[in-house]
C-alpha cells in the first residue's frame, strides 16, 4: 500500500479486499483531496442504493437487462443487481473495472463488467431495457454523442435516467464539485486542466465540459426520448403537497422547476425512448 493510505481501507466489511486495492492502484497519494476521495469511495454503496432505488421507481429492474455508462468502481451496478437486475457496466480504465469486479465479489453479486467508452458503447441497437449515466456526463470527450449512443443502445419503451452537475449553477461557480474551485465548471477543459494541475498544483483534472440540463434535455428530444420525470416534475409534487387548495398555481411551480434544471448544481432527467 502507497504512503499512508491504509486509512482509506475502512477496516472490515464487504469493501475491504475492495478498498484495499482501490488505495494502491487508484488513489494518487500526492493528491490535496485524497481523504475526500476515501470518504467518499466508502460511501459509494450505501449512495448508490438510493440512486437504485430511484431507478426502480420508473422501471421494474427484476429480470430486466441494465447497462450503467461510467460505472467507475461499481457501486451503481452493484445496487442495481441487488434489486434483480441483470446488469452491465462499462467504464474507460481497466484499473476501475478490476476494483468494479473485486467490490462485486465482496459484495456477493455478479454484473458484468467491461472497458468501453460512452461515445462508442459495444453493443448493439436496442440491447437494454434501461440505462443509467450518474456523475459521468461532466467526464466523457464528447457529451452529445454520448447521448446519441445511449439512445442507440435503448430499447423502445426502455427507461434512461441520467444525473449530472449543471455548468452555469451559481453554487458550482463558488466551489466546483470535483475540486472545490471557483470558476472552474464554467472553464472549457484546455483552461480548466491548465488552471487546476499548473496553479493549484493538482496531480491531473479528469473532467470534460460541464454541461446544462436543458442542452441535455434537448439533446434527448433530438435522439428520440421523452423526459418524463425532472425539476419540472419535482416542483409540481412539492407544490401539490404544500398547497392542495391551490391546484391552479400548479403551473407556476413548474415553471421555477424548469429553471431548476439548468440553474440548480445538479439535474436529473428521466427519459423513455419512444
């Protein structure tokens, strides 16, 4: 193990072999976060239950075939198999996809892992039932196309739900999510790479341009989706909770909603392919 980064194991349990392994191959001991990153790998599961069951609000998993884009260490398909799903997820690193297929073992399932890149996914039209593209669209070269792929891959009636940081959010413009920096999700990746490695001293900056909901929603529309849950949605409901009496103003509620998809620091879209 590198340094002193055994902390970073979190002693027993089922991540343990996982942890391991995830603190000498992935985290880099000169980088200024590498506590945050170990909180939040060992946070990973429990986060990506909740994530999983959200999912199955709009899609019954059991038996259906699920592929989540940027699996990174697993713990999105390692919810997801839990609740019945057969599940594939695919990510860009070799080194993620071992500790991806380590951590399922520890975890006792068995999704399917592989390396593969979100702008030219492996597999062939209409393969999945639902798709899953959670913190990675900020990461891939080439955002648009990545959707087109991941409608490509959907089968009709299929289910996609996709979560991601909006690039204009006041909040993200005071501290961006990956290195809390300000200015930085707003910076086209040359300018944030040169910012983040050469001034603040980072080991390496691991992310794309960071985009907005409402491009993406578009981009969906274009690939033949129909969101059918969002901000827009979420407002509604705490309206309807909060003021039953006054169903009339429903509309103004999702109106602050549909701002809410680009300005809030993070969206998220659920869409099904037509």
């Amino acid at each position: 193990m590198r340094g002193n980064d055994a902390e970073a194991t979190g002693g027993d349990g089922p991540d343990e072999e996982f942890l391991r392994y995830w603190a000498q191959e992935l985290l880099d001991p000169g980088d200024p976060q590498r506590e945050r990153w170990a909180a939040l790998e060992r946070a990973q599961i429990g986060r990506n239950e909740g994530i999983a069951a959200e999912v199955a609000r709009f899609v019954s998993l059991r038996g259906r075939r699920v592929l989540d884009v940027g699996c990174q260490t697993g713990a999105l398909p390692i919810a997801l198999s839990r609740l019945g799903a057969s599940v594939t997820g695919v990510d860009v690193d070799e080194k993620l996809i071992e500790g991806a297929r380590i951590r399922a073992r520890g975890h006792g399932v068995e999704p399917a892992f592989r390396v593969a890149v979100a702008e030219a996914l492996p597999f062939p039209d209409a393969s999945f039932d639902a798709v899953t593209f959670v913190d990675v669209i900020e990461h891939v070269a080439d955002a648009r196309a990545a959707v087109r792929e991941i409608a490509r891959v959907l089968r009709p009636g299929g289910t996609l739900y996709l979560f991601g940081p909006n690039r204009l959010s006041p909040s993200l413009l005071r501290s961006d999510p990956h290195y809390q920096l300000a200015g930085v999700s707003a910076m086209p990746h040359w300018l944030g790479e040169l910012y983040v490695t050469r001034v603040r001293g980072f080991p390496r900056y691991e992310v794309g341009v960071l985009p907005v909901g409402a491009l993406v929603e578009r981009w969906l529309s274009q690939d033949g989706l129909t969101v059918i849950d969002s901000a827009r949605d979420d407002a509604a409901r705490w309206w309807d909770a909060r003021a039953p009496g006054l169903p009339g103003l429903r509309g103004v509620a999702r109106i602050w909603g549909a701002v809410r998809v680009s300005a809030a620091p993070l969206f998220r879209l659920v869409a099904r392919r037509s």
